[in-house]
C-alpha cells in the first residue's frame, strides 16, 4: 500500500511539472509578441514622462494600436537622432514621435498610413517687435532640434542661405534660447508649439503661416517583417480612426483634432 501511495504521489508531482511547464511555454509564446518602438521622452505633447511613466498623444495611438494587435510595446528612450540610428539598424521596429513623411524617408522606410498632420511654424519672443513675418528672420537665427524635418523645412523656406539655423538635440534647449533670446527663433509643429506655449505660458508668438504642412506617419523597414507589421498597424489605425479613437486622443493633448 505503501508504495501505491509513492507512486501515486510521484505520478501527481509529474503533472502538475508537466503543466507549469505548459504554462511557461504559453508565457514565452506571449512575451514573443513585442514590439520596440522609440520615443524621446522630452517631445511634449507627443511623448513626454509625467510622475515617471511615459504618456502622450502618440504614445497613447501606439499603445491603442498594440492593444488592437495583441501586442505589447517595449519603449526605447533617446535623442530623436539616436532613435533613427537604433530603427536604422535594426533595435527598433518603428519610431513614435510625430515622424514627418518626407520624400527622402520614403525611399528609405515604408510608412503606415497618415495618424496626423503638422505644420513647420517658426515662433518668436513675443516682445520681439522686428519680426512679425517670415521675411523678417533674413539674417536671423533660427533654433531646431537636430534631426527633426523642421530642419529641412527651414532650408527650403530660406534657400538662399538667408538665415543662420542652430541645431539643439533636444527642443528644451531650442525653447529656453528663444525664450532668453539668444536666438531669434524656434521652429517646430504648430500643434506642439501651441501646447507647449500653453502648459508653460511661454512668451512666444506665432510668425507668419506654416511654412509647410507635413504627414505623420510610423516608419517601418522595406523589408518582410517591416512590412507585415505595417499592414497591421494600417488596419488598426483605421479602425481606430473609424471609432473615433485617433481624434479623441488629438483633442485630449492638442485640443483639436490634427488627424484629419
């Protein structure tokens, strides 16, 4: 009877190894559904950390769209030039933050469909009394974040070399010049620019119209994976654009709605 007992007991301690090992399987299947996406951290309203947890407008349309795909999102911090070097080779499968569509990414990356647009707008210090349209900054300097197609933007707007253009590699220390005026002024998206004059009452002024109106899309590799994870995030983002998700999360950090 004894060893019925032991047997039996060793039988039951072999199931239930048998079915935490199933369970483990299950786990590490699951964990396999990562996806790494780039963020800088500092981009307010885009992506920004508040009481050390990373939120914002595409933050939140990333996770919606994980969620969507059964997916869980790795977030990578960094500069926005390291996050094109790190997409670049390979660390990260997209990059979240107001990525523009521009004809020299395109023929490099395969972008999802639009999920906003954004305008180039250059701002000034609002007690600048020179410099109240575009023309005004010629032989200014106007502050960038290195890496950003704003960059861009400014050289086509100003081809003649009109204007001296400082770079930044993040849009605090843009911002804190224009502010201080060691710079004549800022460029950036007008719908960010907008925000962040609100949440910090900046004494910036808008100059001018947008110097250009811009796409904004997630870049993926030209390659089989970039591109099978592209058609899935273009079905989710059209399913939440159907259901109102895009522009209710536009409205909860731009106050209007920049999807359409």
């Amino acid at each position: 009877m004894k060893k019925i007992n032991t047997l039996l007991s060793a039988l039951l301690l072999t199931s239930l190894t048998l079915i935490g090992c199933d369970n483990q399987s299950s786990h590490q299947v699951t964990e396999q559904n990562i996806i790494k996406v780039g963020s800088t951290g500092q981009s307010y309203p885009n992506g920004y950390k508040q009481d050390g947890k990373l939120v914002g407008f595409d933050v939140e349309v990333t996770e919606a769209i994980a969620k969507e795909l059964g997916y869980k999102v790795e977030w990578n911090i960094a500069e926005f030039g390291g996050l094109m070097g790190q997409f670049d080779s390979g660390r990260l499968d997209t990059i979240a933050n107001a990525v523009a569509v521009t004809p020299a990414r395109q023929a490099k990356y395969d972008f999802s469909n639009t999920y906003s647009f954004y305008g180039s707008q250059i701002v000034t210090h609002k007690d600048n009394n020179n410099i109240n349209q575009s023309s005004d900054f010629k032989g200014k300097t106007i502050a960038g974040v290195l890496g950003s197609n704003h960059i861009n933007n400014l050289k086509k707007a100003f081809p003649n070399n009109e204007i001296t253009i400082k770079t930044y590699e993040t849009r605090d220390g843009a911002m804190y010049d224009t502010e201080y005026q060691r710079v004549d002024g800022y460029v950036n998206s007008k719908p960010i620019l907008l925000a962040e004059i609100k949440r910090k009452n900046l004494p910036f002024k808008l100059v001018g119209e947008p110097i250009t109106i811009e796409q904004v899309a997630f870049p993926f590799s030209k390659d089989e994976k970039g591109q099978a994870l592209r058609e899935k995030f273009n079905q989710a983002i059209e399913k939440l654009r159907t259901n109102g998700t895009l522009k209710n999360l536009a409205i909860k950090y731009f106050g209007e709605d920049i999807t359409l």
